[in-house]
C-alpha cells in the first residue's frame, strides 16, 4: 500500500489526469467486489440439471415427480446438441419439466476436464442402464424413473421432431398432459395387478427377453418372444390381436419397446410391468423354470 502512494503521488505530479482515472478504476474495482456473483434468469433452457441421481430421487420422491436421465456428450455429440437445443431448451419442455420431473445430466465430454469421483459415477450409471460401453456410442440416450427408481421408458438415439415428438412418450408414462390415442396405447401394471390378471388364462403373459434369460426363470405360463430379435415383429403379426397382453422383460426398459410395436400392429390390450421380472421375484411371486 505504501509503495502504492508513493506511486499516485509521483503520478499527479507528472499527469494529475492519470491519477483521477486510477482511483475511478480503483473505485469500481472495490464496488464490483462487493457484489453477488451474477446468476442467470430462469428461463426455457436454464432448468435446474442434477448431477446426483440419489439426491434426485430423493426429490422426485418427496414431489412426486420422475426422474429424467440425460445420457450425453456436451462437447462432441452433434445429435446430443440438437437434442438439448430443440427439445430440453424449448420453452414446452421447460413448462412440462417443471411440474413433472426432476432432472439429471449425465455427461461424457471429450474436450473439457470432468471431476474424477462425477465421471466415475456417470460410469457406473452407463453400465446400470445397459448402455453401450464402446466409446462414443449410446447417444443420447434419455431414461425415465418412476418416483420408486423404477425404469419406466428408455430410448436411445434422436431423429429430430422437438418437443412434440419427445414429449407425448414421457407424459405417457408420467401420467401429464394430454393423452393421446397412441400415448394410451398400453398400460402400466403394478406387480400385484400383473399376477391377477396372469390369474385370468384368457390373457397372454409375454415375456419379450431372450431365449436365455427365458430359461433362468419366469412368470409361470409366460411365452416368449424377444423383442430384439429381428423377427420380433412378424412373430408378433401372427398372434391373435383380440386377447390382451401382459408383457415384462427383467426391468421394464424391452417391455416398454414391445408394448409401442405391438400397438402399431393394431393390439389394442397391452399391459406393462415397470420393473419387469425383477420387480415380480423381489416382490416374491412364483418363479417358473
């Protein structure tokens, strides 16, 4: 500080100006040290994005609400980009968000630094949700838990549309907006509403995993047909559209993809397990092998 006055002194004898613009900028310095840091307004694209998903479901379970995972990379995925662009920065999704989700972002940059302990857990979330582990594939990818951590939809991949086409998939399954011939195209179970209508032998339990998965165990009386095999869809054509379908896989993330093919085929009785298979054993149902 001394040296500092001696400084000024030197200065308004040499150019009294100089000095008068020094002690302004020392002035506006101070003042703009005082002040708050500045945060930016609440707006269609500046919705709150959670980094931790237990603190997230924490929240949706005290609101009420669902959890929605953003699978991203922020800094190198051209399709992620347009994503958050058209769809989570658009001012629909942001009034939609705010009474129906709490959401978390799961990001994989490739340009910019992550924290060590945040990109080991984004890790592990990629393996939990069975996404690919090949670098630079598996995005994005949104999924959607229900407030009890259940898998209720998962979709991998963005062909454009904005929010319209984004939209009516989430709200089919967090029970907002307005419901739509295709969102009410099939039905969410609870484990015990699942075994009583399995109860009835007029319906058909489907069980859409794999043929291995299949063997380990099942629900009793349940017919497979695997939902990512290549002739899911023309196996499925040949079922009597009529009878109603209760359909699982081992979480409720394949069923979800076979209730939506199988609407389009024109069945009109589809009943989801969220949870799928999982959920039935930890609930202690009976168990087939």
């Amino acid at each position: 500080m001394l040296n500092l006055f001696f400084a000024m002194k030197i200065c308004m004898h040499r150019n009294p100006g100089l000095i008068v613009t020094m002690l302004a900028a020392i002035a506006w310095v101070a003042a703009e040290a005082q002040q708050p840091p500045m945060v930016p307004e609440s707006g269609p694209g500046q919705l709150t994005w959670l980094t931790d998903l237990p603190q997230a479901q924490s929240l949706a379970k005290v609101g009420g609400k669902s959890v929605l995972l953003f699978f991203h990379g922020s800094d190198w995925c051209p399709t992620c980009a347009e994503m958050q662009r058209q769809v989570f920065d658009s001012p629909e999704f942001a009034q939609y968000a705010r009474g129906a989700l709490v959401l978390v972002d799961v990001d994989f940059p490739e340009k910019h630094a992550q924290a060590g302990e945040l990109a080991r857990a984004n890790l592990a979330l990629k393996a939990r949700f069975n996404l690919s582990q090949a670098k630079g594939e598996g995005f994005p990818t949104i999924v959607l838990l229900d407030d009890a951590g259940l898998t209720v939809f998962q979709e991998t991949g963005y062909a454009g549309g904005g929010p319209a086409e984004v939209l009516p998939k989430l709200q089919r399954h967090t029970g907002t907006g307005a419901m739509t011939n295709a969102a009410a195209a099939f039905r969410n179970l609870s484990v015990d509403e699942f075994a009583g209508m399995a109860a009835d032998k007029g319906n058909v339990i489907l069980d859409v995993r794999t043929a291995q998965e299949f063997a380990a165990g099942r629900v009793p009386g349940a017919v497979n047909l695997d939902v990512t095999a290549a002739d899911f869809e023309s196996r499925a054509a040949e079922l009597d559209p009529s009878r109603a379908y209760l359909v699982y896989c081992a979480s409720g993330v394949r069923s979800v993809r076979a209730c939506d093919q199988l609407a389009r085929l024109k069945f009109s009785r589809l009943y989801n397990l969220p949870g799928g298979f999982r959920a039935w054993a930890k609930a202690g149902k009976t168990v087939e092998q």
